[in-house]
C-alpha cells in the first residue's frame, strides 16, 4: 500500500485521532485533490454524456486525472450492472414467493 493510504488508515484505525488530509498531503497535492472532488462531484449517473463534455470544456485536466475520472464512469456504470442483476434477482424469489402463495389451499378456512 502506498503512503497515503497507510496514514488514512491509520488515522482512520485510531479512534482518539481526527481523520485530517491536511497531514497525510502537502498543500499542491490537497488543491489536486479537491479538484478530482468537484470534477468528480459534477458526475450524475443519469447525464454521464453530458457530464463528461461539460467537465472536459470547463476543467483543464492531466491525463492522470481524466483516466481517474473514466475509472469513476466505470465503476458506476459496474455498480448499477450489479444493482440491476440484484433487482432481477429479487425479483425472481419475489415470484417464486407470489407462486407459492397462490398453491396455498385455504378454502377449508373462514376467509379461504
């Protein structure tokens, strides 16, 4: 692991320490940061198009930078493949449970 994931971990582990970036980055590297937070931030999952020409017209960024953002697309574009596959998957028991219920047999009972 690198530097810097060692020291928010560490902050992160100790639970009489504040978490502070301030200390793990110098102060070229938090203006970096707080860039790919509101780059990122501009992201809505439902406008990605939009989103990333918009990013690209107004923001001036390096390569490592744009490949950090089309990570994020990707992992968006991964999270909501695996929210669907769950959907289906809820889905499906949600009807095997409707099929169940309907070979159910209460018609000796009062309300059956």
């Amino acid at each position: 692991m690198g530097k810097l994931l060692d020291g928010f971990i560490a902050q992160y582990d100790d639970e009489d320490s504040t978490i502070s970036l301030k200390d793990l980055m110098s102060e070229e590297e938090l203006v970096e940061w707080e860039l790919m937070v509101k780059v990122m931030n501009e992201l809505e999952i439902a406008a990605i198009g939009p989103n990333l020409r918009k990013i690209a017209k107004f923001y001036k960024l390096e390569r490592w930078q744009e490949m950090s953002i089309l990570a994020l697309v990707k992992v968006m574009e991964m999270m909501l493949s695996n929210a669907k596959d769950r959907m289906d998957e809820v889905a499906g028991r949600m009807e095997a449970l409707d099929k169940m219920n309907m070979e159910i047999d209460n018609s000796d009972r009062m309300f059956g």
